[in-house]
C-alpha cells in the first residue's frame, strides 16, 4: 500500500513538453560550445607568424588538426540530429495538446452522461430512464471514437512530417490510414447506422453513382468531368444533352446536401469542378459496395484486380509479392528442363501446364490460387467494366482483350485530379481487339504515351458515346472512318501536340454532342470549320489554331451555319501566331516597297506616253484622249497617295490594308446571325490581333453570357451606337493591350455579376480583391 503511494504521480503532456524543450536548449548551447572549441583549437594549430621551423613539422601540426576537428564535428553532427528529433517531438506532443483541447468539451458531455446515469440508478422510479440514458451514453462514447480518428488523421496529413504521405494518397501509393472497412463495432456504431439510413433514402440509381466513390483512395480528388464519363458508361444518367448535365449536377448536389461527398473548392471558381469522400464515409460505401458486388476488395478495403465474383475490375499496382502458387510454378518450369523425372510425373505436369496467355493474365491481375485464374479465364467475356486505378503499363494480352465482348466501360488512361500519373503501353497490336466490342460505351485512353495512330477497328465500335483521347502526346492521326461512330456523343482531342491531320468523315458523326481540341491545319484534305457546320447537334467545341492562314473574321461565316453550338473556345498555338512570317515581311518590306514605288512611278509615264501618242495620230479624238490621260494619270496618282504619298508615308500601308480589309468583310457579313446569337459562353485565347474579330458585337451576341479573353495582342470590343453586352460573367487575362477603366466596363456591361481582372495593367479602378476578382453579390453584402 505504501509502496504504491510513494509513485510519483503520471506526467502531463505540458511537463514531457517542458522537459524536452529543456533537453533541447541544453544540447544546443553544447553545440555552440563545441563550434567556439574548434574554432579556438584550428587557430591553434595555425598560427600565423613569420617563424617557420620546417616544413614537415608544419604538415604534420596541419594533419593533426584537422583529424581533431573531424573527430569533434562527428558529435556535433549527431547534437544536430538529436535537435531535430526533438523539435518533431515537441510539435508531436503540441499536437497532441491540441487535439485534448478539442476534445475536453466531448468529453465534458460524457462525463455528465456518466453522472446522469449514477443518480438515476439510485431512484427506483427512473429505472426505466437508465436505458435510455444508456444508449444515449453508447452513441456518444462512438461520436467521440470517430472524432479522435478524424482528428489523428488530420493531424497526420497536415503534419510537416508527413507531407510525402499526403502527395501519396491521391495516386493510391500509401493507404496506412487507419481504417474502419469491416470493424463489427464500427458497422453497429450510430454513425453507421445514420450513414446506412441516408444510403438507404437513395433510390437504385444514386445508390450505385455514389459507390463508384469507393473505388478510390482517401482524400482523393475526383473530378466533375470522369464522374459523368463513368456514369454515361454505366447508364446512370441520360445521354442527350441537357438532362445528361442536369441528372449529373442534381445527383452530386443531393450527395452534397446529405454529406454524403464533399465538394473541393478552389479560388475563381464559382462551382466546384472535383469532390471526395472522408475516409469514414469510404469506409461505409466499401461495405455496401462489396454486398452489392459492386467491386471487389481485400481485407484492407483496397480494390482488387480479381474479378471471379464480379462483372467489374480494377487494374491497380502490385504492392504484393506473386503470389506463391505461381512462384512455384514459374520454379518448377525452371527445372524441369535439367531434372531428370519419370515418364509419368512429366505427363502430369504438362497437362497442369498454363498456356502463354494464361500466364500473361495471370502476370497482370496476380489471382491469388490457379481456381481463380481459370474461373476468371471463363468469364472475361463477362466483364463490364475494367478501370485503371494505378497501374502504370495498362498492356492487356491480346487474346484476352479480344474475348471482352461483354465490356461496357474500359478505361484504362489516368483519373487522376491533381498529379498526373505516367501511363505506357509497349505495344499498341492489342488494341486491335477492339473489333469485338459492340457493346463498349466508354473508352478512355487520356494520358497514355506510346499511341502514334489508332487502329481501324476502333470504328468498329457501333455503340461507342465518349471516346476520351485527351493528352495523348504521341497520338498523330485519326482513323480516316471515324465517322462510322454514329452514336458518338463526345470525343475530347485536348493536348494532343502532335495530331496533324483530322478526316474530313468527322462531319459524319450527327449524334456528337462536344468536341474538344479540335485542330484547324493546313494538311490536305483534313476537316474544316466549314465541315463542323454541318454537325446537328454539335453543343460545344473547343478549337486549336495551328496555322497562319487562318481568319478569324472569315471564321464567322462558318460559326454563323451551326445549328446548336452554345459554347465555343478558339486558342491559337504556336503555329497560328503570326510571329515568323511578321518577321519575314519586315524584313523584306523595303523591298516590297520600292518594287510598289516603280510600278506606281511606270503606271504613271506610260498613262502621259499613251496620252501624247494618241494626240499626235489622231487628231479628231483629241479631247476624248487628253481626257483619258488625265484620268489614268489621276487615278494612278489618288493610289499612289492612298498607299502612302509616293516615296513618303510607308508606315501607313500596313494601316490602309486593315482598314480596307475591315471595310471588306463589313461587305461581306453573314446574312444569317443564327448560329452567332446562340453562343452563351466565348473563350478566346492568345488572340493574335489588337482589333477584336469583325462579328465579335453586342448586335450578333444577344445571348452571350459569359465571356473570357486570355492572353494575346486584343486592345478593345467593337461597341456599335452604344449597344450593351448581354454578358454577366467577364474574365479578361494576361492583356497587356487591353484598355478600359471601370466605369466604362460597367456602361457596356450592365449586368455584370462577376469580373476577374489579372495582369491586365490597362483596366483601371476595378475594386477587385487581391485574386483579381469582383462578384456583385459580395458587394451587395
């Protein structure tokens, strides 16, 4: 008894801290100590003076000098790591104290649960309360549980120590979260039983567009634009247009509203473009997911490759080792070949032997006995979906591709949200299975390198809606039949640098709905705007410029013949920059212009020469020639003075062509403004030109709500008899030309609600935030 009274009593976390802090200063005016003994003792062992008894004793003092102070940095190497052990410890019990406080209120409560309790218990008329009161106290005791697990994690993420993990956890390479998947007191846990309660309010559509949340690692971003290509795949939501959006963004608002996902939120953006799940949420929607036979999963609620007792897989990255059966299989093999058996035991081994394609699918998904791999063999044709979560070589051996004639969904290009993730295939010879796909609906190849052309079996696929090629950087032509995809409703060619050449067959496609990354080239027999008119359906298309030749105020007479284009985006690349042939032209314009003083200076002499000639031989027309002379001689000279006064006013030229070729295309506007007035939203980017295109006028753009100009040469907007823009939403960036101040910007867009104004130094007095950025609403509050 006495014994147990003398212990010292435990410890505060603020007495550890106070210790180590001790410990600290200590070892750190040690380490001061120590750097003013070497200093002292290597200036010891250097005296500078005039005296220099040998050179050898010299070196030798030298020598032993320096191993003295190699000898005294090696603990004070050692002092300094010690230091920063203890500085994480210090932060570590910080957090620790941190994270008590946090929690002193919960605990508060269960402490009056507790005593609710008590005094309950000691009146025989409330006994019946204590059950209550009971699992009041249980629900909390969990709530409190779940805390701490939310808290540990966000201090491990936020942590400065663990900055690698959390670059990990969106790729899927980590995974050390603690985690609740399959915990029996965390399935009977009220936060279960209310997050089963909202799971089971959803009808059976929402249920299965929120499980595809699981799939993914926690923390990790998903973005808006891959959740509508899956479930377009999966048939989860509709397929034209509109209501393809609506059902997307009425889905993930009730997700939303219920807590069920959470929205990521990023500066200048008004709607979120990615969402993610909190690892408990995740925790639940493995559990339905795997009842459902959604995907399947191993003991740490990660997808697996194994798709024996589902119609849907996930290509990851192996973090296991082979798995033994095969190990020793591979073994075996090795030393069949040197070991001398019976006749019998080799018959048997070679009738247990696996084909080459069975040992190549094997390789790729690791099924963890040969049952599962055979049983898979046998059902691949039934396979409907199969995502690339992480693996980086997606190869498919070439007879199992072409047995995927049940496949719906097969996305095996990157997902990722924030760090892009290198993909590449060795061999592009198995994607020619495409052949027996009729049934796909998604393909998704974004971010795969080593895809120079697409085989022509990919036209094959009848029932194809998304064809996702995005930043496919080695891919250089499509199919010349690609316009057989007649029920293709997007097809994103986005960051594709090396595509040169589009078919013209591209106009065929009347069910596509977006096309972006569109290149407009000089190749022969490649796909114009022109062509694009003729799509029916065609929404919204984002184009790239790649070629000088193209003009923009010309392009208005094809933009004018779309029937339901509603968002447009024009980007002029390297090659649609007028830079190089600017540079040619300056630097023959001399040239050019004496050649243009000549012929002016000839037209003139052989108009008087013509005039006199014809005065001297016939006399009777006399009048009518000196007439004619005059005139010629007028007309060359009222050129030669519109191009610039003769041998003065060069610089005019360039001027008096723009302005005859604006006044040329004011001739020539599109009688038919349809296709304009429809377009609700306009992005022009590195725009080539000071003055902005010809059809670009509030007169032409009655709908145009939202409009943004990113870098270029652009100085101004056309404003004609001060008619007002319609748009409530203007970006204007990186525009050193651009001149406005606010109040003139609030004359000619009257409804404007939201403004971004970055670097752009000629818009003056906008009350922007310090992110370029105003909002109305903001104001108004």
């Amino acid at each position: 008894m006495s014994s147990t009274d003398d212990k010292p009593p435990p410890l505060s976390i603020q007495d550890i801290n106070n210790i180590i802090t001790n410990l600290r200063n200590l070892l750190t005016s040690d380490c001061a100590e120590a750097e003013i003994a070497v200093a002292t003792n290597t200036a010891a062992n250097n005296p500078t003076g005039n005296e220099q008894d040998g050179t050898n004793k010299q070196d030798g003092d030298a020598n032993q000098a320096q191993e003295t102070n190699d000898k005294k940095k090696e603990p004070l190497y050692e002092l300094g790591k010690l230091c920063k052990e203890l500085d994480y410890m210090i932060r570590s019990f910080q957090e620790l104290e941190n994270l008590k406080n946090s929690l002193r209120e919960p605990f508060e409560t269960l402490e009056a649960n507790v005593n609710d309790i008590v005094s309950d218990l000691e009146k025989d008329e409330l006994r019946k309360q204590v059950h209550h009161n009971l699992r009041v106290f249980r629900n909390n005791i969990t709530r409190v549980k779940i805390l701490i697990l939310l808290q540990l994690q966000a201090a491990s993420i936020n942590s400065d120590g663990n900055r690698a993990l959390q670059t990990t956890f969106a790729t899927g390479e980590a995974g050390d979260l603690p985690h609740l998947y399959g915990e029996h007191i965390f399935e009977n846990s009220y936060y279960f039983k209310e997050f089963e309660e909202k799971y089971e309010g959803l009808d059976v559509r929402q249920k299965l567009c929120l499980l595809c949340f699981s799939i993914f690692p926690e923390n990790a971003e998903i973005k808006k634009r891959f959740l509508r290509f899956w479930w377009v795949g999966e048939k989860l939501i509709a397929l034209n247009g509109k209501d393809e959006m609506g059902d997307l963004n009425d889905t993930l608002t009730t997700f939303v509203e219920k807590r069920l996902i959470e929205p990521v939120l990023k500066k200048n953006r008004l709607q979120p473009r990615s969402y993610k799940v909190t690892p408990i949420v995740r925790s639940c929607l493995i559990h339905f997911a795997k009842k459902e036979g959604f995907f399947d999963y191993d003991q740490d609620g990660k997808p697996i490759m194994d798709f024996s007792s589902c119609n849907k897989a996930c290509m990851v990255k192996s973090e296991r080792a082979t798995a033994s059966w095969f190990a020793d299989y591979l073994k075996g093999n090795d030393k069949d070949g040197n070991s001398e058996k019976p006749k019998e035991q080799q018959q048997h081994q070679e009738q247990g032997k696996l084909s080459a394609d069975l040992v190549k699918l094997q390789m790729l998904f690791n099924f963890p006995d040969r049952e599962k791999l055979m049983s898979a063999s046998h059902q691949i044709d039934k396979l409907q979906t199969l995502f690339n979560l992480s693996k980086q070589f997606p190869d498919l051996p070439t007879e199992w591709f072409s047995k995927m004639t049940g496949i719906q969904v097969l996305y095996l290009g990157r997902w990722e949200a924030t760090k892009a993730r290198h993909i590449e295939v060795e061999d592009i010879e198995f994607l020619k299975g495409f052949k027996n796909m009729k049934n796909l609906r998604l393909l998704s190849l974004q971010g795969i390198s080593g895809i120079p052309k697409l085989p022509t079996t990919l036209c094959k696929l009848e029932n194809l809606t998304i064809l996702d090629l995005r930043a496919c950087h080695d891919l250089e032509k499509l199919p010349d039949r690609i316009g057989s995809l007649k029920k293709l409703t997007y097809l994103d060619l986005s960051e594709c640098y090396l595509l040169d050449y589009i078919p013209q067959q591209l106009n065929k496609l009347s069910e596509l709905q977006v096309l972006k990354g569109f290149v407009i080239l000089e190749a022969k027999n490649s796909c114009t705007l022109d062509d694009l008119s003729e799509l029916p359906s065609l929404r919204k298309l984002s184009v790239n410029v790649n070629t000088t030749k193209f003009n923009i105020d010309e392009a208005g007479d094809a933009l004018a013949k779309f029937q339901k284009l509603e968002k447009l985006r024009i980007a002029w690349g390297w090659g649609g920059m007028p830079g190089k042939e600017d540079s040619t032209l300056d630097s023959s314009s001399e040239q050019q212009q004496s050649k243009t003083k000549k012929k002016q200076a000839s037209s003139i002499s052989s108009a008087a020469a013509k005039a006199s000639t014809d005065k001297v031989n016939k006399g009777e027309d006399k009048g009518n020639r000196e007439r004619s002379a005059v005139a010629a001689a007028g007309e060359a000279n009222s050129k030669t003075a519109k191009l610039g006064g003769g041998l003065r006013g060069t610089a005019n030229i360039a001027l008096m062509a723009k302005k005859w070729r604006r006044l040329s295309m004011k001739e020539r506007e599109p009688q038919n403004l349809e296709g304009l007035e429809r377009l609700v939203k306009l992005d022009l980017q590195c725009f080539p030109r000071s003055e902005p295109p010809t059809w670009l006028v509030p007169r032409k753009m009655k709908k145009l709500t939202n409009l943004s100009i990113r870098g270029g040469r652009l100085g101004y907007l056309n404003h004609e008899d001060g008619q007002k823009w319609n748009a409530d939403t203007l970006r204007l960036k990186f525009l050193v030309n651009f001149k406005m101040n606010w109040k003139e910007m609030q004359q000619r867009f009257p409804n404007l609600k939201y403004l971004e104004n970055l670097r752009c130094p000629r818009i003056t007095f906008c009350p922007c935030d310090a992110n370029g950025v105003w909002q109305k609403f903001v104001q108004s509050k």
